[in-house]
C-alpha cells in the first residue's frame, strides 16, 4: 500500500470547483479545471431526468457530435453516458484561438436511478444535440398497490 501525503494548498482548489460545481447557478456544461490531473479540462452535458410510473426519460445536451462518438452503458441501476467532443483539426492548425468558451475532450457522466430497468428495453436515439434515453423499468420494481381488506 502506497501512502500519500495529503497537500490542502493542492487540493484546495480542486474541491472548491466541486463545490461552485453544485452551488452556483447551473450553466450550460458544467467545465472546471481539472487540478487533479494537472491543466487538462473536462465536462460533462447537461441533463434532465423524468420518470413516471414505468419508465425514466433522461434528455442530454451534446452538440457538435455524431451518433458514434456517444457510448451508452447500463449496469444494473447504473446508466453511463461517454464520448469525445473534438475540435475540428483545420480550424485548430489554421486559426489561432482568440476566445473559447466551447469544451473539447472526453466526458463521462454515470446517473443512478432508483429503480431497476429492464437493460432489453432500453431506447436510445440523437436529434439536434439532445440524447434521449428512454429505459422502462423492470416489472419487479414498478409500484403494485396492494388493497388492504378488513376483518
């Protein structure tokens, strides 16, 4: 086992965009600099989650992609979302950047749910920059009322 010797002045920063992370105003993709893996930057898409009684309806911001470039994984209640989003390699060999606020690179995002899906009956489909993921939950899980009867 290796021990590590823990530096607060390395990680102070790192955890304070953690924080802004879940306390500031949502923006669009959430990006931070990544001080733990030194300067590189990584995101991950904005998303929305909706469930009624069968199903959960998760909806990605993810512009600029192809449908191959986006991976889905589904390991019992655990549903990941993985890709790359590349800069377009002229723009980046002939034009020196002036401004970027668009994030680059591989993201990955793991959603829970609180139900178990049925992994067979899972629909995915890419329109306009927006995954939509629909998972039907398994019969096991969805809510059966039970009537109460009186003696």
């Amino acid at each position: 086992m290796t021990i590590v010797k823990l530096s607060p002045s390395r990680e102070l920063p790192y955890i304070w965009n953690e924080f802004e992370t879940h306390f500031r105003p949502r923006r669009r993709h959430r990006m931070h600099r990544n001080f733990h893996h030194g300067t590189a930057h990584t995101w991950s898409p904005a998303i929305d989650l909706r469930e009624d009684e069968t199903r959960y309806v998760l909806e990605a911001e993810i512009p600029g992609l192809n449908k191959k470039d986006i991976q889905l994984s589904l390991e019992e209640s655990m549903l990941t979302i993985s890709g790359k989003k590349s800069e377009s390699q002229e723009t980046k060999k002939s034009l020196k950047s002036y401004c970027q606020e668009r994030a680059y690179g591989e993201f990955s995002r793991q959603i829970r749910l609180n139900d178990a899906v049925d992994s067979d009956n899972v629909q995915a489909h890419y329109k306009n920059g927006i995954l939509t993921v629909v998972l039907q939950k398994s019969k096991k899980s969805q809510l059966k009322e039970i009537p109460v009867k009186l003696k």
